[in-house]
C-alpha cells in the first residue's frame, strides 16, 4: 500500500465522471444527508482537512471476479437513493474505492448533481413530495452561527428558490458552476458583476475566490493505493477501515460478499426489489428493512443466523442463492398477511416478526391460496393471534433475536408440518424468558395505551377479533376529540372542575374503536349517539355493533363521558383478561 500525491476536488471528481474511479459491491449504498454534505463542503471552503481515503488498484484479469457501481450523481429518496450497477469494458482495469465513498458520494452530488428528499408530511406517492435541489452558497451573507457551527452558509435549494427577487442581486450561486470559471481573479469579478452584487463589498468576492480554492486549487484528497489482488487481504482491508464512522454492519458485509459470491443471481438487486415489493407492493405499506430480508434468507437457506463475518462463506451464499425464489415467495406472502391482519409501518412494532411467519409459510410450501382460502381459516387465525400477542407484549422481539429466531425454526422443523405450532412456539419462547403470558399490571398497562401509539391498533384487534381486517380500518375517537378542546367542554356544560378529566381520557384506549375506513371519514366529528342514528339501517344491527365493541346500555351523552369510560374501561379489561388468559 502507498501513500499517493493528492489531487483536488475537481481532479478526483473528473475522474469519478470517466468511470475510472468505482465502488466494489463490498460498499454500503449512500447514507448521508443532505446536512452532512452541506458541512463536509463548509470544511473543504474553510481549508479543513476532511480525511484520507483508500483506494484499490484493480487489474483488468481480476475485474471479472467482481462486481462494481458508479457513483451516485442525482439523489432521489424515492425514486433514486441508489448507485447503478456499472459496465467495465472487456480487459479493463479500475480503481476500486474501498474508504471514502461517502464523502466522495457527498462531494459528487454537490458538485455535480442533485438532491430530493421528501417533504415533511407530504405523501410518498405524491409528484410534488420530492422537490429536486441543488447545493447553492449565500454570496451575500454568512450562515447562522448556530447553524450546525456552519461559517458559509450553504444550503439545498429548488431553482424557484434559487432565483432572486425583482430587483436583489442573484445572491444564490450554484456550487458546481464553480467548475466553469475560467480563473479565480477577472472571471470571479465578473461573476458577481453578472449577478447585480457589489464589486466594492469584498466578501462576496471571497466567498466565490474561497470556493475555488476548495474546488480547484487546493489538494484537500489525500489517499493511499492499495494494488493486491488478493480479495481475502482487500476485504479484511476494507472491514478494518469501516470500524468508525457509520459502521459498517453485518447485514451490509453479507449483502456484498452475497454478491461477490452468487453465481445466477445479482444479491444487491433482488435484495433491493424484495425491499421495495415488501414495502410498497399491492395495498402494503411497511418499512421492512434489508437486514430482515437478509436474516429471513439466512432462516430459510437454514444457516447459521448471526450477521457474523465467519458465516459468510461460499457455502452458505450458495445455499442462500439456491433457496432465495422460496425466500422471496414466503417473504411477499408473510408480508401480504400482516396486511391483510391490518397491520401497517406504524402499528407492526416489530419488524423481525415477519422472518418466523415467512419461515412457516416456506418450510410448508404453502400457495398464495392460503392468505384467503377457507380451508386455511382457522390456521391464519392461529397465526395472526400469535403475531398479535408478540406485538402487544413487551421485550419479545429485542435482545436475544438470533437465539428466539433459532428456537422458533427448530419448533416449526419439529411440529408444523401440518399446521402453525403456536402451542410448541410459545412454549419454546418461555423457556427463553420470552413467554406471551400476561399478568394484570400489564393488562392495566395496555389499557392505557393513547390515540395512535403503536400497540394501540395490535390490542384493539385482539379485544375485537370479528373485524375484516383485510379491509380499511382506522383507530376511531368514539366521543370525537375536536370536541374536547377546553372551551367547547365549558360551552356543553362541563364543570370546570371536570374539564382536565375529560381532557386527559378522550385519547385513551377506552374512548377508542377500530372503524371501517369508509364509515370512519363518515362518522367524522359527530357524537356518537348521533352517528348510531344514521349509520344502521336496522337497530338489530345496531345492537350487534354495541355488543361487539362494548357499548351495550352506556350512556353517550357528553356529560356522561367519564362514567362511560370507566365502565367501557372496566369491560375492556374483562375482555382483555380473557383473551390473554389473565386470571
């Protein structure tokens, strides 16, 4: 390994753009946000050291044994939040970056691309959520001092943003047009000419003169070059320098050395379309990550299920690549099943849940028939039950994992062959210290649960299991909240001296119902005794909607809330007793 002559921003970015420069599969996709790149850039200006980087010098008769991905230019969170696989001519060499890639990532999209996150509270699937921006530097003004400890203000902006108002200097210069000035002294001056600001203020001229340095004249890319050949030495390499920073995790190393290491399949790929299907295919909406995919493929392939260097041998990827079309299969299925259980990114709070339910349904063989088919009714009950009670109690799915998740495999190898083991599962759980028994403190617990928690939709599907969760359902106030603001309470009548009551409980579980989506954006802000006039045709079906949700011969009158909640509470609890088989 030698330590080569650094280059500057622009050298190394040049060659990044003739593809001379790549990133072996062994990398992590790009982590950083956009205020990581605005600080790395603030440094680069201020003539701040930014780290060495490792790079490895590839021969072209080793290329072949690998495979490698451009750099990412234009960042879309959605859309395009990873680098593309890239094409290496026959009987080419490359240089192979092993340490650096996000900052070199970072300085790629600030120089020469863009960024697009979404919006806050926009929606996922909307056109405008992910507005397209460029790095822009305030030629006018310094940032914030309290902004991360910024001095040049530099900042993501739309074009429309950008742009200055009628009549104000163009303030806002694009960090990458930097490359396209012919030198650092007329050229610059004439920039700011062009811009409408004054030449006789001499900040603005430093700033632009400050950002040329950064970008063309200072040599801030120290690097060294690794040139074996031998991939054991260059991945022990790579390890050893990913130990600080945003580490390097396990799932990532078996990720890449799958890659390397499948000989059909390209394991990046399908991972990342297995994410993307799970997540957002059909009606999901989940955020399975590729550390559970990883650990279900781990599961199904029946290899050791610890993300630890030593089980990420040839082997094992060979029999991970052989089981992965199971693997895939089982995961869309299991995945489909939690949706149809009604479950959601916000109310399955623990992702690890859908490995065992993805193991079951692959160590069974089991068709896509069986997420509807009658036959197999009782069996997805049992199961949903189970995911249920998992979900609803405490400390099931956190340390341990790797250990419950072996314990579960070895129950459904030995007993669900024919149908799930919940039995045999949860016995397996107890003797881990993990048991699905519930004692009354909990059951007090739960009945606390507020308004949009994440357990708060798992216990309502347990106290009232009749509901078709396969379809809408959302968490509904019975008495409507908008109704409890403080002043609406005194202006019904409320005692002063009730008001906090009443405020504390609206969002508690017992002034709380799944409703059907539909009937939900119905009912809307209407008091419940109201709403029950209209959304029934019959008052037979009326009496079975009060018995199913614990309504029964309780008052609906405002004034009467409080007593309401506590006796609803109080047939909750029964209820939840039961269920739970709490004495």
């Amino acid at each position: 390994m030698a330590f080569q002559t650094p280059v500057t921003v622009e050298e190394i970015l040049t060659s990044i753009h003739r593809k001379e420069y790549l990133l072996p599969a062994i990398q992590r996709e790009f982590v950083w946000s956009a205020d990581q790149i605005r600080w790395l850039v603030d440094s680069l200006m201020r003539g701040y050291p930014i780290g060495s980087f490792l790079l490895w010098k590839v021969k072209p008769d080793t290329v072949a044994n690998y495979t490698f991905y451009d750099f990412l230019t234009h960042y879309h969170e959605r859309d395009n939040p990873y680098a593309t696989k890239a094409t290496v001519p026959n009987g080419s060499g490359v240089t192979a970056v092993l340490d650096g890639q996000q900052r070199l990532t970072a300085l790629n999209i600030a120089i020469y691309g863009s960024h697009a996150e979404k919006r806050k509270y926009a929606w996922w699937s909307s056109p405008d959520a992910f507005p397209k921006k460029r790095l822009y530097l305030n030629l006018l003004d310094d940032a914030d001092p309290d902004e991360m400890g910024l001095r040049y203000d530099v900042r993501f902006l739309t074009a429309a943003e950008a742009a200055p108002e009628d009549g104000q200097p163009d303030q806002w210069y694009p960090i990458g047009a930097i490359l396209n000035l012919a030198n650092a002294g007329p050229a610059l001056n004439g920039e700011l000419a062009n811009r409408g600001i004054d030449l006789n203020d001499v900040s603005p001229y430093q700033r632009l003169y400050d950002l040329y340095e950064a970008v063309r004249t200072r040599k801030p890319i120290n690097y060294f070059l690794e040139k074996a050949q031998d991939s054991d030495k260059v991945l022990d390499i790579f390890v050893r320098v990913n130990s600080g920073g945003t580490t390097l995790s396990y799932s990532d190393l078996l990720l890449s050395m799958a890659t390397n290491q499948w000989q059909q399949l390209d394991a990046r790929e399908e991972v990342r379309q297995l994410v993307q299907e799970l997540n957002t295919g059909g009606t999901r909406a989940f955020s399975f990550s590729k550390d559970v995919v990883l650990k279900t493929a781990l599961m199904v392939a029946g290899v050791d299920l610890r993300f630890k260097v030593s089980n990420f041998t040839a082997g094992n990827m060979r029999k991970v690549e052989d089981a992965w079309s199971t693997t895939r299969a089982a995961m869309i299925k299991a995945a489909s099943l939690l949706d149809l259980f009604g479950f959601t990114n916000r109310t399955l709070t623990a992702a690890s849940v859908v490995v065992p339910l993805a193991y079951y349904l692959a160590r069974r063989g089991l068709p896509d028939s069986y997420l509807t088919s009658s036959a197999d009714a009782r069996d997805r009950l049992a199961v949903r039950q189970w995911v249920t009670r998992s979900l609803v109690k405490r400390g099931i799915w956190g340390s341990g994992l790797d250990t419950l998740l072996l314990r579960l495999r070895q129950a459904i190898d030995a007993h669900g062959g024919d149908s799930f083991p919940a039995a045999e599962i949860e016995k397996e759980m107890t003797t881990l210290g993990k048991t699905l028994a519930f004692e009354p403190t909990e059951i007090d617990e739960l009945l606390e649960l507020k308004y949009a928690s994440q357990r708060t939709f798992p216990v309502l599907a347990l106290l009232y299991p009749g509901l078709d969760l396969s379809k809408e359902f959302h968490e509904d106030h019975i008495f409507p909240r908008s109704r409890f603001t403080r002043k609406r309470l005194q202006g019904a009548g409320i005692d002063d001296d009730l008001v906090d009551d009443y405020r504390a409980a609206v969002d508690l579980l017992p002034n709380l119902q799944l409703l059907g989506g539909v009937p939900n954006a119905e009912k809307h802000a209407k008091m419940p005794a109201e709403w029950l006039a209209q959304a029934f045709a019959t008052d037979a079906e009326r009496q079975t909607y009060l018995n199913e949700n614990d309504l029964r011969d309780l008052s609906l009158d405002l004034k009467d809330f409080l007593a309401f909640f506590e006796e609803r509470k109080q047939r909750m609890r029964k209820r939840l007793s039961s269920v739970l088989g709490v004495a």
